[in-house]
C-alpha cells in the first residue's frame, strides 16, 4: 500500500477549493481519506493555504509520498525544509537546537518575502484602479464632448437653415440675373 499526500478537489464549476489529505493511492481523488491535513484555495491571491504542519511533518517522516502540487504546497509552509533539518539530526550531522534555529531563520526570511509580495500586489492593484479611472474620466470627457458636438450641431442646422434658404434665395437671383 503505497500513502499519497494529495488535494481532493471541493467547490462548484470554475470555483475549485482542496482539502489536503493523506490518502491510499489507489483511492478515488475525491474519494477515502485518510486523515486531512489542511486546506488550500488557489483563487485568492496569494494563494490561501491552511496546513497543520506538525501532522504534514509527520506524515512525510513516515514515508507518505506528496502529489506534485502538495510537494510545492509543502516547501511553502516550511515542512520539507523542517523534514531536511530532522533528518540532519538523526543522522547526527547537527543538533536539534540548531536545526530549531535555522528553521526560524528561514521562517523569518519566507514571511518577509510574502509580506513582500502582497505589498507589491496591493500597489499593482492602487496603480490599476488608478490607471482605470483615468480611463473612465477620459472617456466620461469624451462623452461630454461629443454631446455637446451634437447639440450643437442640433441647433446650427436649424440656423443654417434659415441662412441657408436666404443663400439658396440669393444665389438663385444672382445666377437669373447673370443669365
């Protein structure tokens, strides 16, 4: 019996959410379970991932081979980087109070990037919405514009009109008496 850590896919059409779960391979993907791990919803972004870590650690340690999306769901949250330092201490190659303090570390370093990236992503989303209004007002000015084009071009012709029956009148003497 081979043990998969997989996602098992929720959600209506379009809208997917997972639960992560430890799972018989043979099993149907959204089938039997084993045990659930977390959650991971790929349409937020970042993407919201909810993992119990300690169990996920545990299950790994055991030998339970990850899918290709939870092996990167996984490196993400710190467990293969705390799985790699355990190792290290039970082969005896560092201490666990050193493989503790590499560990947060690299914690510190993976909440500074994201933080990173989600203060990127909202001043995306300030640089869009400003961009988009821009372009609202700009067509908003083009609108205005053309109405009033049009009314004005609504009143001329009835003033062209008038002007233009008197040079139509003009033109037409000036042409029978040249003849």
């Amino acid at each position: 019996m081979s043990v998969r850590i997989r996602l098992q896919r929720h959600g209506r059409k379009q809208r997917p959410y997972y639960y992560i779960v430890v799972a018989d391979s043979r099993a149907k993907r959204d089938g039997r379970f084993i045990e659930r791990l977390g959650s991971y919803n790929p349409l937020t972004n970042p993407a919201t991932i909810e993992l119990d870590t300690d169990k996920a650690l545990d299950w790994v340690l055991k030998g339970a081979q990850p899918s290709d999306t939870v092996r990167a769901i996984l490196s993400y949250k710190g467990v293969l980087m705390r799985k790699h330092l355990q190792v290290g201490v039970h082969k005896g190659a560092i201490t666990q109070e050193q493989a503790d303090n590499r560990f947060a570390e690299w914690l510190e370093s993976s909440v500074s990037r994201i933080q990173n990236k989600i203060e990127g992503l909202k001043a995306s989303a300030d640089e869009h919405t400003r961009v988009r209004m821009e372009r609202e007002v700009a067509v908003a000015t083009r609108r205005a514009e053309s109405l009033r084009a049009a009314q004005a071009a609504a009143e001329a012709p009835a003033e062209t009109a008038e002007g233009g029956v008197e040079a139509a009148d003009n033109s037409g003497e000036t042409t029978a008496e040249e003849a």
